[in-house]
C-alpha cells in the first residue's frame, strides 16, 4: 500500500461529480472534527441547477454541504454517489 497522501490544496477547486457524471459544483473546502481528524463534509461553491433536486445542507453564503461519507472517489473529479445525498 502507498503511503502517498494528497495534501488539502490538492482537493481544492475540483469538480464535483455523481457518479452518474451529473455536475454539482466545486470543492471549496473541508469541514472536519478537530479532536479526531474525521471529515465531516465537503463544502461546494457554485452550485449547478441540478442541485436543487438534492436535499443537501447550505451555508448563509449559498455553499453545499456533500457529507463525506458520500464520496466514492478522489482523483480528476470529487465523484459522490447521488444515492447517499437524497
């Protein structure tokens, strides 16, 4: 197993995808548990108008909330499974 780790600024900016390939907007930040290190969700700036079919939590400043368990993969793209959204 590969010790290579990506830092924070890697996930920055990164589109965020179903894994349908549906887009819901970019990475904007993490929220984690500071005691723990556990992520908790992944913040998402410019959200599309597909979003609105979703239940997701928002910030006053109209970011998303994409809880992390519902990510599937990290690489190019943040692929989330829609399934885990609704």
């Amino acid at each position: 197993m590969s010790d290579y780790k990506n830092p924070y600024t890697a996930l920055l900016s990164k589109m965020v995808v179903t894994k349908e390939g549906k887009r819901l907007g970019f990475v904007k930040d993490i929220t984690f548990e500071t005691r723990s290190g556990e992520l908790i969700s992944v913040l998402v700036k410019d959200p599309t108008p597909y979003t609105r079919n979703l239940n997701l939590e928002s910030t006053k400043q109209g970011d998303l909330l994409i809880p992390y368990s519902s990510i599937i993969a990290i690489g190019d793209f943040v692929i989330v499974s829609e399934e885990d959204l609704i």
